[in-house]
C-alpha cells in the first residue's frame, strides 16, 4: 500500500506559530524531507525513529534539484511510507508547492496540505499593523523581489496602484535599484517602507523607513520582507522608535 505525502507549513520561525495539524502529521512521519528556513526548534519535535533529510536549496543552484525532490517524495511514497514536506511560512506561497503537487498528482500519489503562517503575516503581526486597514488599503500583494533565471521580471508598474500594500519577498540587499523601479512605477518618495528580517523569531529586526530612503536602509540579515504603503504611516507614527531606527524585538517567554 502507498503512504501519502504531507506538504505542510512550519511558519515563519517561532514553533508555537504551528498548526495542530501540522505538529500531529511531523510526529507521524516516516520521512521529513525541510527546508533550509525551517528553524531547529521545530525540526526538534521530529522523533528519534523519523528520517530527517535537508533539501533546501536556493533558486536551484545548491542542495537537492526539484526534480530530485519530486522523485523522493513520490519513491517514499510508493515504498508506502508517510512522508512531509517541510517548508518555511505556507508551503503554497513561493513555496514551489505547485509544481511537487503535479508531480504528485502524476505519479497517483496521495496528498494533502497543511498550511502555515506566510512571512507576510508574521511580519504584518510583529509590526502590528493591518495590512488590509480599510482607511488606507483595499488590497495586499505579495510579490517576489527576485527572480530565478529563465523567469520573467517583476513588473512593478502592474504591482504598484492605489490603496494597496505590497509585501516584497525576497528583496535582496540591492535597495537602491528597488527603490528606484519602485518609484519610476509611480510610488511617491515618501511612501511608508518597513523591512522585517527574521519575523517571529527570537532574531526579529524591524527597519521603518520610505521608498525615498530605502537606498540607505541598514542591511538586515536575510531572510527579511519589505512592506510598503499607506496604511505603515501610522504603524510609524504612532510607535516609540523613530523613523530610521532598527528595533529589536525579543519575543516574549
Ligand atoms: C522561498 S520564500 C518562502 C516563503 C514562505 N513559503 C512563506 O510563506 O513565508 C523565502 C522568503 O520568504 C521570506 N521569509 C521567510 N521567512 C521569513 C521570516 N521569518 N521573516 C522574514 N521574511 C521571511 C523572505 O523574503 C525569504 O527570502
């Protein structure tokens, strides 16, 4: 009899950020097969009997290809073992979910996914903003900074419109030239800007600055989303830390 496959979300970091489902499926697996940004605390609740195995790779150039992957999944599949895949944040969001789930859904394999807490909403939650406030926005973008070869660019001029907050992930330590398609694509200069690195970890940083000064913003370690639009100013106005300072935020015991 073939296991199935679960392709679950371990959120952005904090283990108390995963789901029930997710926390009963990783304690039944035979095999784990995680990401790199899939943080120790949470591959810690793996049992001593469960094959743990990295296959973080970043933009397809280190560690296991896609292919191969796929190919693990469906093989522990079909020796009948129950098998997660492991992601940082939801697995569905820039996750390369989509194309797993078709090589799945080829090879006659069983499977569900359990989602998590996207980075977005980590960084939404540690910046304590709304990201959808309806003074300021009626809608929210994720958007990826950075491309893999063979992939289209991003266009910001169809990401950038009236009342909507875009979320950057993976924007990458070039701020400058983001800054610079960001304002070309009709962002003002002083449209709020608020980098995360590392949210909803015990590493958490939080950079407030404007898509004017975004070329200047301190470089944070990776890995970090940028948040922009109206509905920052008062996430930036109305806490203590000024404009331009990085805040350190211990997460609280
Ligand atoms: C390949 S994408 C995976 C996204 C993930 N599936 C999610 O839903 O959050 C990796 C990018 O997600 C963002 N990211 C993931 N975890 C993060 C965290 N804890 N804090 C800030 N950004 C994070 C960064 O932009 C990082 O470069």
């Amino acid at each position: 009899m073939k296991g199935k496959v679960y392709i679950v979300g371990a959120g952005p970091g904090d283990v108390r950020l995963l789901t029930l489902r997710a926390l009963t499926v990783l304690q039944q697996a035979d095999v784990i097969l995680h990401d790199d940004l899939v943080s120790e605390e949470i591959l810690a609740l793996a049992g001593p009997g469960q094959r743990l195995r990295n296959v973080g790779k970043r933009c397809g150039k280190a560690g296991t290809s896609q292919g191969e992957i796929n190919s693990l999944l469906i093989r522990h599949a079909t020796e009948g073992l129950n098998v997660v895949r492991l992601k940082g944040g939801d697995p569905l969001v820039f996750g390369r979910a989509g194309e797993e789930m078709d090589a799945l859904r080829a090879g006659g394999i069983d499977f569900e996914v359990v989602p998590g807490v996207t980075a977005a909403l980590a960084a939404g939650a540690a910046v304590k903003v709304s990201l959808t406030d309806r003074r300021w926005a009626s809608q929210v973008i994720f958007v990826s900074g950075h491309s893999c070869a063979g992939h289209p660019r991003t266009d910001w001029r169809a990401v950038v419109s009236a009342r909507t907050t875009i979320v950057i992930y993976m924007p990458g330590q070039n701020h400058g030239t983001l800054a610079a398609e960001l304002r070309e694509a009709g962002l003002s200069a002083d449209t709020p800007a608020i980098l995360v690195s590392r949210a909803a970890t015990r590493e958490e940083r939080i950079y407030r600055t404007t898509v004017g000064d975004l070329p200047w913003a301190q470089r944070l370690s990776a890995p970090t989303v940028l948040l922009i639009g109206a509905t920052l100013r008062e996430a930036a106005e109305s806490t203590p830390a000024p404009v331009h300072e990085c805040v350190e935020q211990e997460l609280s015991k």
